[in-house]
C-alpha cells in the first residue's frame, strides 16, 4: 500500500533510505550520484582521446609538455626560458611583462603590497554629520 516504505538505508549508515533513492538515504545517495557524475565525467575525458597504438613516440616526455619556447617571437629557449607570472616562457627579451601581452594582474598585485604595507590607508575622510 504504502508506495514511499522507508527502509534502513542500503548503505547501513543508520539512517533510512526511501524506494525511489534505491533504498538510501538523501546522504548515501547522494555520494552515489557524485561518483556517477565523476566516473561519467572520466569517461568523457577518456572516450576524447582514445589510446592510438600506432603513436609515434618523439622522446620521453609527454606530448603535454610543449617545448620551451618564447610565448612572443616563438624562439627556442630551452632552459634559459624565463616562466613569466602570467605563466608563458619568454625569451630574454620578451620576458618582462610590457614585451609581451601580459595577462597577469600586476596592478592587482602592487595594490595589495600596498594594502599591506600601509595597513591604515582609508579613513583620511572622517565622516561626520
Ligand atoms: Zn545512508
Ligand atoms: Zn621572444
Ligand atoms: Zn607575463
């Protein structure tokens, strides 16, 4: 008769599950949906790029890992590379931030040095009424 029984969760955890959760409490059942969700969400990332046996292997490192160059004029620079804040190697004449389209938040950076280093910045205007 009654459609919506409440069982002890199938998980044991002590609370009671509900039919339509397959028999697991809100909590339990929910964990099942987030593994669902990543062990989908892994086979996405997986079935996108299917293992090819016949890959041409060219060293030892991973294809992930592109070779340093200048993120600017695209020069080889190996170790000499300078990593940039912004993330991206450089040259030594691209490597400061104005010789190539930075996109790291300097000014953002400088404002909270200075945010630190002065502590009491704001409060020179005294409110009054
Ligand atoms: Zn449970
Ligand atoms: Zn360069
Ligand atoms: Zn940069």
């Amino acid at each position: 008769m009654g459609s919506s029984e409440r069982k002890p969760c199938a998980n044991n955890c002590g609370f009671f599950g509900t039919s339509e959760k397959l028999n697991l409490c809100s909590k339990c059942y929910k964990d099942l949906c987030l593994e669902e969700e990543l062990a989908s969400m892994k086979s996405v990332l997986c079935s996108a790029k299917p293992p090819s046996p016949a890959e041409p292997s060219q060293g030892t490192e991973g294809p992930s890992k592109p070779a340093n160059r200048c993120g600017t004029c695209n020069k080889k620079v190996g170790l000499t590379g300078f990593v940039c804040k912004c993330g991206s190697t450089f040259c030594g004449v691209h490597r400061y931030p104005e010789k190539h389209k930075c996109t790291y938040d300097f000014k953002g950076e400088a404002r909270e040095a200075i945010a630190k280093a002065n502590p009491v910045v704001k409060g020179d205007k005294i409110d009054r009424f």
